[in-house]
C-alpha cells in the first residue's frame, strides 16, 4: 500500500466512490496474511483506517532505480540546475504534488525553518509539484517562513528531470 490519501482527502473523490472503495479496500485488506506499506505513516494509516493489528502490517521503503539515478558530473549538474531552475545554493528537495494535508509539506517548510534558525546555513529548499487540494495552505507556510526566500517552488517537473534534482 503506497497511501491511503483517497481515504482521507474528500476532494479528490466523488464520496459515494470513495465509500464504496473504501468498503471493499477494507474487505481486501482483512483477507490479507499481511500488508506491505511503504512507510510508516501509511502503516499508521493502515492500522487506522483499515483495523488491523501492527503485525499484519510490514514497511519496506521505495527503492531506486540504479540505471536512472546514479552519480554524474557534478559541474554539468549545478550548471544545469543554475540555468534550468536558477538553483546555485544547495537545496533539499521534494518531489511531489504541494496537497495538503497528504504529502505533509507544511511540517516539512516547518522543519526546514528550525534547520534554517539554527544552522544559518545557506541550504534551500525546493518544491517540485503541481498545486492540488490544498496547495493553499502550502503556499501560506511559504509566505509564513522566515526563510521564504530559501523556498523555492519550481512546479511540476518531467520525469527525465528527477536524476538532475
């Protein structure tokens, strides 16, 4: 199980679909000898939403795909990154749609402000995705940040641009 935000988020959904969904994921999930999560947010989730006990459930982390992400050149990568994304500093970055609460930007902007105040450092953070439901509260946290100006929100970005980020 990847996620369980179709669930959670009433948006994405019409909710007579979801009910229904719901319903029969849980069906699915109690036949089930045990379930893979991907981490352990949505084993919490999980346990939740579906009633199951902790010990049905196992984390096993997304994996890498060597052939696309591996190490190149790290002068042609902060050349690009310069001129595509105008990033020279150096950056933490996210990968996914800026939705709210699903994809937990908001702690994360959090958490980078606590690093930011205490470090003084001159690390960024980058935003990559598309607003979803809601973006708007991603946006204000940007806006909130003392450090506003090391977050950087890039949009979407292709597949063939994830290994330069």
């Amino acid at each position: 199980v990847h996620d369980l935000s179709a669930y959670r988020t009433d948006c994405r959904y019409f909710w007579q679909r979801g009910f229904q969904e719901l319903a029969h994921a849980r069906r699915l999930a109690r036949q089930q000898d045990a379930l893979i999560a991907t981490s352990q947010f949505t084993a919490r989730e999980i346990r939740k939403v579906f009633d199951l006990p902790e010990h049905r459930i196992t984390v096993v982390y997304n994996g890498i795909d060597h052939e696309r992400f591996h190490p190149g050149s790290a002068y042609a990568a902060k050349t690009e990154l310069a001129e595509r994304f105008d990033l020279v500093a150096p950056f933490f970055v996210r990968v996914a749609p800026l939705a709210h609460p699903a994809e937990n930007h908001v702690r994360l902007i959090e958490a980078f402000n606590r690093f930011k105040s205490r470090t003084k450092s001159e690390w960024q953070l980058v935003l990559a995705g598309t607003d979803a439901p809601g973006a708007e509260a991603v946006h204000a946290a940007v806006q909130q940040s003392p450090f506003a100006g090391d977050v950087r929100l890039i949009g979407g970005v292709e597949p063939g641009e994830l290994p330069l980020l």
